[in-house]
C-alpha cells in the first residue's frame, strides 16, 4: 500500500532564512522557477551577492533547471558548481550583481 504524500510538501508558505544558502530538497518541483527567484532578490536586498543553491545531485533535472533560470537572470553576473571540496555537482555557487545606491 502505497503512503498518502498528501502531507509531503506544506500548503502554507514556509519563511526561509535569507542567508545566501537556498537548499531545494524540501521544494517540489513546480515552485523551483518561483522560489529561486524570489530567493535571489531576497538576498540581493539584504546585501548577500554570492549565494549557494543546493540542488542534489541524481539524475541532473533539477540541477539543469536551476541552471536555465540563472543564464536567463538579469541580475546573476556569473555561476558555476560548487567546489569538490564541498558539494561540487550538488550545488551551484550565484555571484548576483550589485545594486547602487
């Protein structure tokens, strides 16, 4: 029998600490576009302009969405995975534009 995924991601939105570190492994797939976006302007606003997105390794479709959204966004200057040392293929290292004053 199969368990009931009905409780799997929460219906309300879940505030997330703006810290330059977004892991996506508690997202479903669908919110992705929404979430980095919104995340990226988030950090922007509190100054952070390198941020860290964790989006497992597997089978690469999450990591290649990820990467879509980024080359299209005007405010990401550069990114690139993260460092083997650290998550390497899992994570993508953002380097965001800086706004003036």
């Amino acid at each position: 029998m199969a368990e009931d995924d009905s409780n799997a991601f929460p219906s309300e939105p879940v505030p997330l600490p703006i810290d330059g570190t977004l892991d996506l492994h508690a997202f479903p797939p669908p919110q992705v576009k929404d979430l980095v976006n919104d995340y990226l302007a988030a950090c922007q606003e509190h100054g952070i302009h390198e941020v860290r997105i964790i989006h497992g390794k597997g089978i690469g479709a999450l990591k290649r969405t990820v990467h879509a959204l980024l080359a299209r966004h005007p405010e990401v200057v550069a990114f690139h995975l993260d460092s083997e040392l650290f998550s390497g293929a899992g994570a993508t290292v953002v380097r965001l534009r800086r706004r003036t004053a």
